[in-house]
C-alpha cells in the first residue's frame, strides 16, 4: 500500500490540529453558549496583545484563532474547532449555566494555554499547508504536464496563487466551474491585469484533466483570507524563504524546528 499524500495527511480542511474522534454536533443550547464564550476569549487575548506596542508583532495569533473559526467550511468544524479550543485552553466549553460566565473573570491564567493553541495552529495546520495546498492545485504555464486537478496559470499568477495573493471566489447561478478571480494586490502593482477576473474551466474532450475541486478552491480562498488578516502570511512567506535559501543565520533568527518540519 502506498504511503498516503502530504496533502492527505494535513488534510484539506484545516483539520490538522483537531481531534476528529466521533462525537456528535454540538447541541443548539452548546453552542449557542460557547460561541460568545470562545469570542470573549479571544478579544481579551487580542486587546491585551495591542497594549504592547514596543515591538511590532510578526503576526497577530489571537486574530488567527478567531479568523479560523469564522472561515471554517462546515458546521462539523467549527464545533470540533470550538471543543478543541476549549480543551486546550482548560476552560468550560459551555460555562456555569444561566449565562453565568464567572470562570472567565481570571483568563490571565489561561494566557500560556491559548497562544500555546494559537502557536500548534499556525505551525501544524497553516503552515504544511502552505507548504502544500497550491503546488496540488496548480502547474505553471511554462510546459510542465498537467495532472488531475490542475489550473494553467501564467507565471505571475501562478507566483501569486502560490503565495496566497490571489483566490477563486464562486459565482452563483452560473455554468458549474465559474470563478472570480480576485486579489489582496493593489491595483498600482498589477496595472496590467484588470481583476477581478471572471473565468469558467472547461472539461477536455479526452477527459484526461479534471477541472480544480471546488472545495480545494475553497480550502485556498478560506486560507487566503486568514493569513492576511492575521499577518501569518508575511510571517510564513519569510520562513519559507529561508527554507528555499537553505542557510541558517549567523544571529540565530533561523526558526530551525519549523524548517525541520516541512523537510
């Protein structure tokens, strides 16, 4: 038997850092307390994080966690994604009862715990995959075979899928495979290409290239948008860069465990 995929492995829903054992959806009355719960949480981590202006932050955990969450592709995920949370943070998931939240009163305690979960997201579920997801996706226009699931892309493009940059947004009530194309660039760097951009993939004649799933495509567009609100992106596109460099810096910057983790 073959060994499965790394894409496989991580998965394509952000699923990495959860525990999928098999537990039912959370009840209404469960999560109808929890989701405040999990966002009061995360506020409190947030604001505390901006006091500290002293040094700029590579990127923004706690808005990382939250972004998470809300770009989740399923229900089933953002209850796991919520049980997760809560388990690695050491707090209730559903609180006292009675909208009695007093466990929360003390979530200094719980500081470690939280950007401890928030770090084991960013490194074992963001970033193999964006490590991963779009050389999976996609093959540059410059002559190399196309395999299943694959998109033709110019160079540029191609370059800017593959950092996040770009992503395909669904058109409703459209012929199946219809996309806007859309960008985080501004417009004064891509004077040349007038996004966002409306393109439908065709099936071939011989059937020999599938056109991209469109739940992949979902996978990059959620991921996309996460990694810029949290600035995750700019923190995994340097370490990537050091990864491509293969050289460890003399002053110790060089987050060797990461680079280890993606050989």
């Amino acid at each position: 038997m073959s060994a499965p995929s790394p894409l496989h492995r991580h998965q394509s829903s952000l699923e990495g850092v959860i525990d999928f054992s098999a537990e039912a959806p959370l009840g209404t009355n469960q999560r109808s307390n929890a989701k405040p719960r999990f966002y009061r949480i995360v506020e409190h981590f947030g604001a505390s994080s901006a006091i500290d202006n002293s040094v700029p932050p590579l990127y923004e955990l706690p808005r990382l966690v939250r972004c998470t969450y809300e770009y989740a592709l399923s229900d089933e995920f953002r209850d796991n994604f919520l049980r997760a949370f809560f388990q690695a943070t050491a707090l209730s998931l559903t609180g006292q009862g009675d909208n009695n939240d007093g466990d929360l009163d003390n979530l200094e305690d719980s500081r470690s715990l939280f950007f401890g979960f928030a770090s084991y997201l960013l490194d074992h579920s963001f970033l193999p995959i964006a490590h991963i997801l779009p050389h999976s996706l996609i093959k540059a226009n410059m002559g190399y075979k196309l395999l299943n699931n694959a998109i033709t892309l110019t160079s540029f493009i191609y370059i800017a899928f593959n950092n996040f940059k770009i992503f395909f947004e669904p058109i409703p009530n459209q012929q199946p495979y219809t996309y806007r194309i859309k960008t985080f660039y501004h417009c004064c760097l891509i004077r040349n290409l007038a996004f966002p951009i409306i393109r439908t993939f065709y099936l071939t004649d011989n059937r020999l290239i599938d056109p991209p799933l469109p739940r992949l495509l979902a996978v990059h567009r959620a991921i996309a948008h996460i990694l810029r609100l949290s600035r995750a992106g700019e923190y995994i596109d340097k370490l990537l860069q050091d990864m491509d460099k293969q050289g460890i810096q003399a002053d110790g910057s060089t987050e060797l465990d990461k680079l280890v983790k993606l050989g």
